[in-house]
C-alpha cells in the first residue's frame, strides 16, 4: 500500500466517525457535547498513530526487500564472474583443438607411412 493509499483510508475513516457522531449528536441532544469532542479527539489521534505504525512497518518492509535484492545482486556478481571464466576456458580449448590434428587423419597417415616403409624397405622410428 502506498501512502496516499493510507490517506483515502483515514479519510474514509475520518468521514464514518464525523457522520456517526453527528446521529449521537441528534439522539443526545447538545448536553453531551463535550463528550463527543472528548470522542472525536480520541479517534483523530487513534488514527494519527495508527498511520505512523503503518509508515513504520512500510519503511521496515523496505529496507527488508532492499536487503533481500542486495544478496541476490551479490549472487548474479559471483554467477556472471563463474560464467566470464567458463566462457574464457572453451576458448582456449577451441584454440587448443584447432592445434590438434584429428584422429582419423593421424591414422590415415600412419597407413601411408607403412605403405611407404614396406615399397622403399625403409623403417621410421615412431
């Protein structure tokens, strides 16, 4: 709830108070009135503390989420850093990988060594 929220409420409230008070007024007649005053008194500021308790708990809900949205901003810090790092290591295991002659050519090649070996009777050392 925002405040201004809040604000309609106490109107609202305010209005119900005034409008009972002045049916007590009609069936009491004017020699109550300083009762009424005492009641309209106690209702105003029954409603004065009642908005300051609700901006309080509105204020202590605030720094609660604020906190709660820090550790999670922590968290996506660590994450992105642990991602920045994985990222940086499958490039260089792309790099590595282009340096690397696949398998299937090594055997290929080792094939025509041999071939090469028995035609000429010349043995490589592997």
């Amino acid at each position: 709830m925002e405040k201004k929220d809040l604000q309609q409420i106490s109107n609202l409230l305010d209005q119900k108070f005034k409008e009972n008070n002045e049916v007590l007024r009609k069936e009491m007649g004017t020699n109550n009135e300083v009762l009424l005053k005492k009641v309209d008194q106690k209702f105003e500021d029954n409603n004065k503390i009642l908005l300051k308790k609700m901006d309080e708990k509105i204020e202590e809900l605030a720094v609660m989420v604020s906190g709660g949205f820090d550790s999670v901003n922590e968290r996506f810090d660590r994450v992105e850093n642990r991602l920045d790092n994985v990222e940086q290591g499958v490039e260089e295991i792309k790099l590595k990988l282009n340096n690397v002659a696949y398998r299937f050519e090594v055997k290929e090649l080792n094939e025509r060594i041999g071939v090469l070996e028995k035609k000429t009777g010349v043995q490589f050392i592997r």
